[in-house]
C-alpha cells in the first residue's frame, strides 16, 4: 500500500486566511525559543502538565462514548496519581488513568522514534490493530523517520536508533512553519485512514484516533512546531465528516494510497482553528508573570473600588439634589400661601 502526499493539497492551504491566523500564532511561541528564564520554564512545565490532562479528558470521554465532558478537576486529580475519587464513577477514574498511561508512552517517541510505542500506546487505550494496519503504519512511521533524518542531513540506516531525537531547526518564518505543520497533519490523516479501515462506527473511530493525535504532537515537536490540542467535540465531528467522505466513495482507495485529499481537507479544517487558539494559550502561559499578574490584580481591585465609591457618591449626589429640589418647592409654596393672606 502506498503513502505518498499530495503537496498540492497541503499548497493550497498556505494562504487561507484560518491557516495564516494559526501560524501567527505558532510564530508567536516559537519566537520564545528557547525559553531564557526560570519562570518560562516553570510556565512551559505547567502548561505541559495542563496539557495532558486535557488530552487525558478527551481520551477518557471518547473511550467510554460519554455525551458530556469530564471535570477537570478529576482529571487533574488522576494525574496527580488518585486511582479513587469519591463521588466520581470508578469508571471514569480507569479510563483517564488509561489515557495518561497512553500519552506517557507516547510522549518518547520524539526521542526514540520507536514505532512499538504506537501500538503500545493503543494497547493501553484498547485498540485492536490487525497485522496488516500494523505493517502498513509501521511503514510510514519508519518513511517519515527516513524523511526527517535525511532532510537534517543525517542519512538513514534503513533502521530507528533509538535514544536519538531528529529535530528541525527553530524558525519563525511562517511559510516554513506552515509547511511544517500541514506536513505533520498529512502524515496523522493517512494514518487515520489506515486505523480506520474496514470500522463502520464512527465512535470506534474516534478512538482509534486517539494514538496518531498523539503522534501528530511527537512530529510536530521533531519539526520544531508546538504541539496542538483538539477537544472531544471537534474531534468527534472531524471523525463524523472524515467518515461522511468514506461512506460516499470519496475517498481514495487504500490499496492505492492512504493519503487522501478529501479526508485530509477534513482534518486540516478541523484542526486548523484548534490549533491557533491553542498556540495563543501556549504563549499567553509562556508570557505569564505572577508579579505582574498581582499587580495586575489589586490594580483592578483598586480600579474596581472606585468605581463603586464613583457610583455610590453619585447616588448620594442626586439624592441631595432631589431633596434640595422638594425643599425648593416646599419653600415655593410657603410664599405662595403667605401673599394670599396678606
């Protein structure tokens, strides 16, 4: 079966207009890098904590087909390593702990290029993968190391060393990072196509997404892009859509390529978005100054409070004016009746 990208598809993403919002944002992480203070470094580790446990809700919620999120509050507790949360279903408790396992092994495959990691990663979440699917997506995975290691200038062995992380050189220019990017998303949606194949329900298919979204993060951190988050309900309506295009028969046969133009249209779309507002908030957490934010704080405080003493003395003004006006019109009619008189 063969993976071969269409580059006209990802070309003609370059310059619509969602897609160059997104990289600006990408540039605006990037230009941080590397991070030159202690706090950026603690900002980037809690944003990378914050991260997976939103990935761990998605997860959690689309493996056991729930129609409403997880608190966080109970995610975060998981990964803090609670394996019982009173009041929360067992049932929830298990299947983050399974999604923060899942993530936890996929998190090494940037520095390791291991493909078993994949498929333990899918074990965990309980995706059964045939020896076809897996010979097929261990092909591509060990293409794009090839890719990758070639195009650093690296050469290739024809096997993945592990322990060694091929990254790309850190860019702002948003052409490059664009084609970085669309370039990691081609990759994930051939390979949504192969776990896919032959399943007709469609929340099945979502969680056999869940191990290339992993994946598509570990390519991107290799391309020197940052990473992406898609929640449930975008990822269960860029399933749905993908899905729509199959049961059509607009899409390209596998036994011709995985990769496929309709499809991966669908996926850029979806993720597109998502992806800018998360580097938005990536660097927003990366700015993020807790003397600044204090300050910022009890100068709203302040702000805030005389505001309301404004409004109060206000009040209290034209409560004085009112009652100096029903005085004026007392007075106004003592006169009157003491000339009737006179």
């Amino acid at each position: 079966m063969a993976f071969t990208i269409n580059n006209g598809a990802l070309y003609q993403l370059f310059d619509r207009p969602h897609m160059k919002i997104a990289i600006e944002s990408c540039v605006g992480v990037v230009e941080l890098w590397p991070l030159q203070t202690v706090q950026e470094m603690e900002n980037d580790a809690k944003y990378t904590e914050d991260l997976q446990v939103r990935f761990s809700c998605t997860m959690a919620r689309a493996m056991l087909r729930l129609s409403h999120g997880i608190n966080p509050s109970v995610a975060e507790a998981v990964y803090e390593g609670m394996d019982e949360i009173p009041g929360c279903d067992p049932e929830i408790v298990q299947a983050l702990t399974r999604a923060n396992q899942a993530y936890d092994v996929m998190r090494n495959y940037s520095e390791t290029n291991n493909a078993d990691l994949f498929f333990e990663a899918a074990d965990i979440l309980g995706i059964f993968i045939d020896a076809h699917v897996e010979t097929e997506v261990r092909n591509i995975l060990q293409k794009i190391v090839e890719y990758i290691r070639q195009s650093v200038s690296l050469g290739f062995d024809g096997g993945a060393l592990e322990d060694v992380n091929y990254c790309y050189a850190f860019t702002t220019t948003p052409r490059t990072l664009t084609g970085r990017f669309l370039a990691a998303l081609a990759v994930g949606d051939g390979l949504m196509n192969l776990m896919c194949e032959g399943i007709d329900d469609v929340d099945e298919q979502t969680v056999r997404v869940l191990p290339v979204m992993l994946y598509i993060n570990e390519l991107c951190e290799q391309m020197a892009v940052p990473p992406i988050y898609v929640g449930d309900v975008t990822l269960s309506r860029m399933v749905a859509l993908r899905n729509a295009v199959r049961e059509a028969g607009r899409a390209t046969p596998l036994e011709e390529n995985s990769f496929c133009d309709n499809t991966f249209t669908i996926t850029a779309d979806n993720v597109i978005p998502c992806a800018g507002m998360e580097w938005d908030h990536h660097a927003e957490c990366l700015r993020w100054d807790p003397k600044r934010a204090e300050q910022e704080a009890k100068d709203e405080d302040e702000r805030k409070s005389k505001e309301a003493l404004a409004e109060k003395f206000n009040l209290m003004t034209d409560a004085m004016k009112s009652m100096s006006y029903m005085d004026d019109s007392d007075d106004s009619g003592d006169s009157g009746e003491g000339a009737d008189v006179a």
